[in-house]
C-alpha cells in the first residue's frame, strides 16, 4: 500500500488532505483514484489507514478508516555523522532512517571539505530533512529522525548533551568491541541504555585532535572490525549494531 507523509500539525487536520508534493505524487505518479487506500504517516507514532474520497488539481481528501499508535523506540540513538563528499550522506540518512535513528547530526570536521555559512547549513539541514521523509515512506516506520544544520564537533559538544551510552567509531589503538560496553552497561545498571549516540569520522577518519577532544567529553572508542570501512558503511555497520543491541 502506497504511504504518504504529513506533518503532526497537517495530521490533525480533519479530513486528511494531501497537497503539494504529496498531492502531486497521488495524482500524477501514483494515479489514485476515488476509494483507493493508503497510510499516512506523521512522524510521531501514528499510522493511518485511509481512503481517497475526493480530489481535485492539488489536493487530495481522505477518510481515515483506523488509527494506529506505534510506541516510540526505547532508546533513541543520535548519529552524529562527518560530511563525506557528493551525495553519500543522503545515501546514509536513508539507511539511518531504515535503521531507526531518532536523530542525525552531519558534522563539519578538519577533514570535511563543504564549507558553509549558516544559512546554506540551514538550507542543507532542510534538505537533507526531506531525504528522511522518503525514507519513512520508502521504510514505513512511523517515527521520523529529525536532520539539523550541519555543526562542527566543539558546536555540538558545546551543548553539553548527555547520553547514556556514547561511542565514537575509531581506528585508534585501544579501541573495543562494541559489545564489551553494552554488557558493561547492563552489568552496572541492570538494564540496556536508554540513550545513545555514535561518531562516524569523514573519509581518512577523525584526526586525532578530534578524537581526543571527543572521547574527552565521554565517547567510547569502538573498532569496526581489522577492515578499513567506506564512511556509509561504518555508519550502517555501527547503526546495525546498536539497534540489535538496544531492541533485543
């Protein structure tokens, strides 16, 4: 069944009407018809099953016939990925999304080669929101990361966030598997992390400057493995990891 994307506030909305973008996509791809069903996600745990029950050039109307409430997931995981070049980092919004990240956060590190200025962040932050939106109806989860502007790691650790189990991706020396820090935790704590996050370096990985700075703030260095992995992959592998960790 095709799946469409509304925003909280639009889902409240009654009816539910498709516009835009969507509309657009219902209409002139898709080709929906009067009576047709779909699911209408919002982005925060409901799903709706609904008809079309009327339209016209821009907007398409629909009944809702059942509402569900998806629970949010137990641990919400922040990715904090660094910029690689061209497009990869939709390509890994895609698979974070699939992979249920409550959040992604691209980094401008010394070796990320985009430089931009606040208001191309904010464009890219927006731009790169959208990429998640055609995951989660690509995907059907009914929660939607949320993709900020991109920031440097001293921009982000300067907010002082706190996460019940940090962790950075590293090829430096000393670094553990990751399993050896989820038993460590639930050995302590009787119980799996209820927050997480994980670094992902830039091709070349994070200098070590940055890896001190970040690991002096908490992150726990982890190894991938004896391979040198592409940036999406370190990324898909470390969400992987986490989310059979936390979800099992």
């Amino acid at each position: 069944m095709h799946r469409f994307y509304l925003s909280p506030a639009e889902a409240k909305a009654r009816p539910l009407t498709l516009a835009g973008r969507e509309a657009h996509h219902a209409l002139r791809v898709l080709r929906l018809r009067r009576g047709d069903e779909v699911w209408v996600l919002d982005g925060v745990g409901h799903e709706f099953r609904c008809t079309v029950d009327n339209f016209d050039r821009d907007k398409v109307q629909l009944t809702i016939a059942e509402t569900k409430a998806i629970p949010a997931p137990p641990c919400p995981i922040t990715l904090l990925q660094a910029v690689p070049k061209g497009k990869i980092i939709e390509s890994i919004i895609q698979k974070a999304t699939e992979l249920g990240v409550a959040r992604v956060v691209p980094l401008l590190t010394e070796r990320v080669v985009m430089d931009v200025d606040d208001k191309h962040a904010a464009r890219k932050g927006e731009k790169w929101q959208q990429v998640a939106v055609e995951a989660i109806k690509q995907c059907g989860t009914a929660w939607l990361p949320r993709v900020e502007a991109p920031v440097t790691p001293k921009e982000f650790l300067a907010r002082a966030e706190k996460f019940e189990l940090p962790i950075i991706a590293s090829l430096q020396p000393g670094a553990q598997h990751p399993r050896q820090y989820f038993e460590k935790f639930q050995a302590q704590h009787g119980r799996k992390p209820q927050s997480a996050c994980v670094w992902v370096g830039p091709e070349g990985d994070f200098t070590a400057e940055e890896v001190a700075v970040i690991t002096a703030a908490g992150a726990l260095p982890i190894t991938l493995g004896k391979l040198v992995l592409r940036v999406e992959t370190a990324a898909t592998y470390c969400l992987s990891v986490l989310n059979y960790e936390v979800s099992s």
